[in-house]
C-alpha cells in the first residue's frame, strides 16, 4: 500500500500570540464540536479516493490542539483507523502548549495512539514569553515536560525561538541550556518573522520593538546549531535538530516531497501530485468549501520543489534520483553556477548528493534561486 501522512489542524488557542499569523480562533471554544464533526466528515470523503493507502505518520498542529478536549483527538484518530489502515510504527505527533496539559488529557492521548508531542516552549526567559503574548511561564514548559515524561511520553520536541525583539546572546544561550537539561530528543529552533498584520509587527513600525540585524541573527543561529550539536542534538534541517532516530518522520515527508492530506481549516495536501488547500479561516472551513486552488504540478513545479525543499536538509539533493525523476543530469546546464557557489562555501557535492553548507543555509532562498535560474 502506498503511505499517506495526514495533517490534521486544530485552529483553536486561548489568546493570540503577538507575532502569530497562523489560522487560529481564540475565543471559539463553543465551536470545537461543530468544527470537529466538519472534519469527521472531510476525512470520510476521502474513503474511496484513497482506499489504496496506509498512513505513516499523523500531525495535529495548529492552533493549540492540547486546548481542546482530549476526546475530540481520541475519536479522530479513532475514525482515521475505521477509513485507513495504520503502519504498526505510524508516527502520531500532537502539537500543544504548555500550560494546557493535564495529566488526564496526556492518559487518553496515550491511549489514542499519540506517540510523540510537540510542545511551543519558544523562550525559557518570562519576560520574552510576556512580550511574545505566550500563555505560559518559562516553568510551565519544565512542568509539561515531566508530565509528559511521567505519562509514558519520550519523543519529545520543543519549539524555540530566536530573533527576538531585545533578546540578547546570552538570554539565547541560557535558552538552549534550559531545553538541552530537559534532555528532549528533538529541538526546533526558529528565527521569528514579524508577519504584517500583526501586533508584533505594528510594534516594531512604531519603533517600540528593533528586531536585530542579519548579523546578530547568524550568530543566534550558529550558536544553536553547535550548542545542539554538541548536547548530540544534531542538524539534520535549517530548523531542526534531534538525537539520531528522533528526526521527525512527519516533516521529512513534506521535505522529501512525499503524499500528505491535510485535513481542516488552512491546511494544505499534496497528493498525487496535486496541491491543494482548504479555506483559511474557520468560519470559510466550517461553511464547507474544499480543496481550493488545485495545482497539478508540472515537472517544472515538481523540480522547484524538488530543490527548494531537498535543500533545506542536511541529507541534500539525492543527484541520482533526480536523473531518474526528471531524465537528465541535475548538474547539467549548471556547472558555472555550481562552480561559483561551492567556491563561496554555499553548497558542497559529494556521495551523490548536493548539501547547502551551514554558510549556505543561511541564505537558502538565494542560493535555490541562483540554481533555478542557471538552467534557463
Ligand atoms: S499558540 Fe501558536 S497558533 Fe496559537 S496564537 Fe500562539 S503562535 Fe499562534
């Protein structure tokens, strides 16, 4: 059976986090069953078009979705099982927050299947957390941890932030230590964006937040990169880092380009070469509108892909595969531009698989940029 990953989006939280523009509804808790039902229903419209699957890996994301009841993640990933089969070591991620686990909701999440958690730490300084509007103290996140290790829980990830508006080198660094002492196996690490729109983003136009500079932003991010390593938490993508076996088997399907469905409000599937999504907002999702703007991808788009998001791990563009998927050689046509950029240190090619370097990370779209346009 071909495998399938499903992305599953719960787009409740209880308050908005200043720089978020994720699809997610505070204050709409009287809508988690309606919204839950709509979603029931979407995933068994997928009952005969997909009938030829058996899932690999599952990701609540959201939104919070430890927020909601329990319930509501044990029925579906009970209904999951009634529609597809499951592969007996499926990968079953729940993202959440802390300050909204229990010891209760973490029992029915073991017994629902969920096998591995995803907690939104971002900062273990409380003065960061306030100014990013998290729910939580730094504390809480340590608290969350031994809960979710006291109910049989060990496949544990913790997001972070870095980039902060007035975060210093050290508050960085006393971070990275708090997370790597709760002996986590996997560590997110992302640069914050102020996305418009947000009041994270009116802030920093009114000049009461100064995001650091480019710089300032490297050297938070080299710092992660061997502070993680050191702890054995190795890169194996621009954001992300885990001890050998603990890489996220979920994510590395969207990297590698792999068949997911998203179901919900805002999410996003790619499924036999077909990519399509599903209203952004709640209000849209639950007036019942459905795979919107379908793309069938061109080899064209398929090849973008392919290097846009190849590139983003350690692992790299497998060149052989890539003469197998698109009928010629990778290099072709791009010697100069290859040539150019390993002599900047950007990208190195050896085993078969072009790697962007650590240097080269740090400016992934440009040098995927440069790649794509030396072929045309
Ligand atoms: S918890 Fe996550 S999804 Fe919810 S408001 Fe904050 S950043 Fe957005």
């Amino acid at each position: 059976m071909k495998p399938l990953s499903l992305y599953i989006h719960v787009p409740f939280c209880r308050s908005k986090c200043a720089y978020c523009d994720f699809a997610s509804f505070p204050g709409r808790e009287g809508e988690w069953g309606r919204y839950f039902e709509a979603l029931w229903g979407e995933m068994e419209g997928w009952r005969d078009e997909l009938s030829d699957r058996e899932v690999a890996t599952v990701f609540f994301g959201g939104g919070t979705p430890t927020l909601v009841d329990a319930g509501y993640i044990e029925e579906t990933l009970a209904r999951a099982r009634r529609i597809w089969p499951f592969a007996p070591d499926a990968e079953i991620t729940l993202e959440g927050n802390p300050g909204t686990l229990t010891p209760q909701k973490l029992a029915v999440y073991g017994r629902a299947g969920v096998n591995r958690l995803s907690m939104g730490a971002q900062s273990f300084d409380d003065g960061l957390l306030q100014s990013l509007g998290r729910i939580h103290t730094a504390a809480q996140i340590g608290e969350a941890v031994r809960m979710a290790r006291g109910a049989g829980f060990s496949n544990i990830n913790l997001d972070l932030m870095y980039a902060l508006p007035g975060q210093t080198m050290a508050q960085w660094r006393d971070t990275l230590e708090a997370a790597l002492g709760l002996g986590v196996p996997h560590i997110s690490a992302y640069s914050l964006i102020v996305e418009e729109g947000t009041p994270m983003a009116a802030r920093v136009a009114r000049g009461e937040a100064v995001v650091p500079d480019d710089d300032a932003v490297n050297a938070l991010q080299r710092e992660a990169v061997s502070r993680l390593a050191a702890a054995g938490l190795a890169r194996y993508e621009i954001s992300n880092y885990a001890r050998p076996g603990f890489e996220c088997r979920h994510n590395l399907v969207y990297w590698n380009r792999g068949d997911y469905l998203g179901l919900g409000c805002a999410a996003h599937s790619l499924v036999d070469g077909t990519r399509f999504s599903n209203p952004a907002t709640l209000d849209g999702y639950l007036s019942g509108a459905r795979r919107l703007d379908q793309q069938r991808l061109t080899a064209a788009d398929a090849m973008e892909e392919t290097l846009m998001l190849s590139t983003r791990t350690t692992r790299g563009l497998d060149l052989a595969a890539w003469s197998a998927a698109f009928g010629a050689p990778f290099e072709r046509g791009r010697e100069a531009a290859l040539a150019k950029l390993a002599a900047g240190g950007f990208i190195e090619i050896s085993d078969g698989f072009l790697r962007l370097t650590p240097r080269g990370m740090q400016v992934q779209d440009a040098v995927v940029l440069e790649l794509m346009e030396a072929d045309e």
